[in-house]
C-alpha cells in the first residue's frame, strides 16, 4: 500500500518522545515521595531462616523496611533466585540502595533444578492429540524427515525498567506504572487489598517497550502499594535491570523434535510433532500451545501431537511477543 495512504494519521505522541517529554511510570514525581527497593533471595531453592534488617534501619535516610512475613509476597519459602525477601523504603534511591545491600539473610538451601537438562530432571506429560491415522501416513510415505529444533531461554529487556508508583488518598488507591493491561492490574490490586473497583486507579501513560512481560501484573506492584499505605506517603521502586532477569516473565527454552511425512510429489501428509519446554509445576505457560497454529498453518489430516514440561526452579515464563508462534515457526 502506498505511504501516502498514511500521511494524515497525526504521530500524536512522536513530538514528546522526540523531545524526551514523554512521562512512563518512573518519571511520576509526587510530593513527599519515598523510594524503594527489592532485597532479592540468593539462593534458587530453599528457605530463610533468619533475616537481619536492623542494619538497614540505622542507614540514614531509611523509614521502613518489610521484611518475611510483612506481606504475603514476602515469604520464607524460596522457590527461585532473586525472589524479593525484603523491600527497604528511604527518603532516597541511594539510601534505599544501601539499605538494601545492608539487609542479610541466612539460608537453608534445598537441591535444585536450573536447567532442563539438568540431573533429576523430569517431563511431565502433557495433554496432547491425535487426528488422522498418522502411523498408516508415515509407513506410506515416499519421503520422510526429521529433526530437532531448540529455542534457548529469552528475555524481553525492554527500554523502560519495571517502575511503580502508588499512592493512597482516603483510602483510594492510585498506581502509576507501564503496564499492556490496566484490568488486570486493577484486578490483582483488589484482591490483594480488598478493595471495590471505585477504590482502586492504575494510569499508565506510557508503555516502554512491552512485548508481553508488562501484560501481567507484575509482583511488585502490590508490595509497592503495601509500602505506600504502611508509611502514609508515595512510594517509587524502579526495579534495576539485573533484577529483572529473576523476578520478570520470560520464553522458556524449548525442545522441538519433528518428523514430516511426504508423498512422492512433496505433498506433505502426516506430522508427528513433540515438544517439551522449561516450566514451573504450577506455570500456565502450556505446553501443549505450541501445537495450536501448526495445525492451522497446514491442510493436514494425520497430526500426532505431544507435550511436556521439565519443571525447574525458575520464576514462571509467560507471555513474550506472543506466546508460542516463534518457536514453533522457526522450528
């Protein structure tokens, strides 16, 4: 289609981003705000025995620290790397940095599992299906093919970092944060505080780059908020990038083993197609997705499809600019 098809449309946001105008989540500057942040968990599994926050408290600058069991997202359980077992609440990013830093935790590890690949590592089945007579297509086939594709773990590492703002004003709630979708957030707020829908705003005037990790709430949103009610004044975390990579959604890696079956012209007709994929035992990241398009993508009648997930000791992968569609297309 020719441009000039599109030379009416106004950019009616190009002028504020060109000119660095443009105001995401972190840039919300509110009077009195304190500012936050996360103590992450160095071990992948096991749980917390002990937690030394008085060293944080004699830092100055630092109002509030929460700390295991001051909410319900901080827990002594550690099921992952860099789940938060702290938040440190200061007058200031550098005295809520040092806070943090000055925050230990003793340990109780447990063994893990990181990697798919890793010793004890177990699939577990998934529901798959089976169309056609697969089995009479193959052993009738003049050409068969077969390969294994793999997708390693990705992360999405968008422009803007994961910053919440809250606010609490007679007892209304108010958030400010990237985010793809508002009911959502709004939901998750609800729950965790009880709230009616007329109690609770998230604004989010900008995205900052999202391509599915900003769709579901996020876990600090709420433990933001906790923090703002706790002290009676607006709380800002913008959660550095290095943390990101532990407490954020993400595409899992995947395992692709596909056999093809052929008629002497080419036509394809059957397809035998397993997948296995890293997950969490209670993910909803399904496995049995990547199946989904293929079948939709050809006229195939004999389609044989299974699905497993190797559970390992990771944050839960979600949605990454489309959920299954890349993997599945490239392999």
């Amino acid at each position: 289609m020719p441009m000039q098809a599109f030379s009416e449309i106004a950019r009616v946001d190009a002028r504020d981003k060109v000119l660095g105008q443009a105001r995401y989540g972190a840039d919300v500057k509110l009077p009195g705000m304190l500012h936050a942040m996360l103590v992450p968990a160095t071990i992948a599994k096991g749980k917390v025995t002990a937690l030394d926050v008085a060293p944080a408290t004699q830092i100055p600058g630092v109002v509030q620290v929460l700390g295991i069991g001051d909410f319900p997202t901080l827990r002594a359980e550690i099921v992952y790397r860099g789940q938060p077992v702290a938040l440190v609440v200061a007058e200031t990013v550098e005295a809520a940095i040092e806070g943090a830093e000055a925050v230990s935790a003793v340990y109780e590890t447990a063994p893990y599992i990181p990697l798919m690949t890793s010793p004890g590592a177990q699939r577990a089945e998934a529901e798959g299906f089976n169309a056609g007579d697969v089995d009479s297509a193959f052993q009738s086939a003049a050409h068969i093919v077969e390969g294994t594709f793999e997708t390693p773990t990705q992360h999405h590492n968008a422009m803007e970092l994961f910053g919440t703002v809250a606010e609490w004003t007679d007892g209304r709630l108010t958030v400010y944060e990237g985010c793809q979708n508002l009911d959502a957030v709004k939901g998750a707020l609800m729950k965790a505080f009880e709230l009616s829908p007329d109690r609770v705003v998230v604004k989010s005037e900008q995205v900052g780059g999202g391509f599915g990790q900003k769709s579901p709430p996020k876990l600090q949103t709420p433990l933001v908020a906790q923090a703002a009610r706790l002290t009676r004044r607006p709380v800002k975390l913008v959660t550095p990038r290095g943390q990101l990579f532990h407490i954020a959604n993400y595409r899992p890696r995947s395992v692709h083993n596909i056999r093809l079956a052929a008629s002497a012209e080419g036509r394809l007709q059957g397809i035998i197609y397993d997948v296995v994929q890293e997950n969490i035992p209670d993910g909803g990241f399904r496995s049995t997705g990547y199946h989904e398009d293929i079948a939709r993508l050809y006229a195939i009648e004999n389609f044989r499809a299974t699905a497993g997930d190797i559970h390992i000791d990771r944050q839960m992968p979600r949605h990454t600019r489309g959920t299954h569609p890349f993997p599945h297309w490239k392999a």
